[in-house]
C-alpha cells in the first residue's frame, strides 16, 4: 500500500485552513455588519416613533429606554463576533481548525489510496498450503469460496 505524503497533506492543510479563516472572517463581518444596521434602525425607529421627550411615570414605556436597550444588545452581538473573530487567529482556534481539516484529508487520502488498492487485492489469489502425510509443505488447489465444496474435498478437508 503506497504511503501518505504527510508533506504534501501539510502544504493542502495550510492552504484550506487560510481559506476557511478567510472565510469565516468574512462571514463574521458580514452578519456584525447587518446586525449593527438592525438594531440602529430598530433602535431609532423606537425613538422616533416615540417621541425624543421623556414621559414620567412607567420607565418601561420610554421609548429612549428600548432604544437603548437595543443599542446595549446590538454593541454585545458586535462584540461577541468580534471575539469569535480574534479567537480564530489565537493558537488555540488554529490548532483545533487544522486539527479538523487534517482529519479530514487524512481521512480522503486514505479512501483514495484504499479505493486504488482494491484492484490488487481482488487479482490475488488464494494459496493454501497444507503438510503432506511424510510432513512435506505443498501446496493445495486454490478452492474458490464461492463455489460449492464436492464430497470428496469436504471428505478432505475433515480428514486435516
């Protein structure tokens, strides 16, 4: 069976793995970015629609309070993406990101090179050995598996 070039695996892990960073960085910004426009919209319709003068009584009504508490979740998504963002260029997300993508070419190659291997072992054939009656090795037919045993090699076959 040919072996794995693990140089080979090493240089496409790299490459895969600056892809899908790539990737994921931009997939990031994209939704940080929406979801600011959200909650800015949301946030300032509230405050529009309510009026930009504070009314006394119930504070949950004050439409300046619900606009900010849409600017307090807004500001925590963009942060928590951002987290995730720089978590990503730490050693630790790196690791675990080529860990994943070497598993997985690993894993192809090793199908590959399976899927290549199973022509030879299908032309091999089966050699019996088996000790003659003066304890010389010889070699016996090659019985196919699929082929019904006769009597006399079933007989055979009980005797060894």
């Amino acid at each position: 069976m040919p072996e794995l070039d693990y140089r080979a695996l090493n240089r496409r892990a790299q490459t895969e793995l600056t892809r899908q960073k790539s990737i994921a960085h931009w997939v990031l910004f994209v939704v940080n970015l929406l979801l600011y426009l959200l909650f800015v919209v949301i946030g300032w319709g509230m405050f529009i629609a309510g009026g930009s003068a504070a009314r006394p009584g119930n504070e949950m009504t004050n439409p300046i309070v619900w606009a900010m508490v849409m600017l307090t979740t807004g500001g925590a998504l963009s942060v928590m993406f951002h987290s995730i963002s720089v978590f990503l260029d730490t050693r630790l997300g790196e690791a675990k990101m080529r860990d994943q993508i070497m598993a997985r070419l690993v894993a192809e190659e090793v199908m590959r090179l399976g899927a290549e291997d199973e022509g030879l072992d299908q032309e091999k054939a089966k050699r019996v050995m088996r000790f003659t009656d003066e304890g010389e090795l010889e070699e016996d037919d090659v019985v196919s598996e699929d082929a019904p045993l006769s009597l006399q090699e079933q007989q055979r076959m009980l005797k060894r």
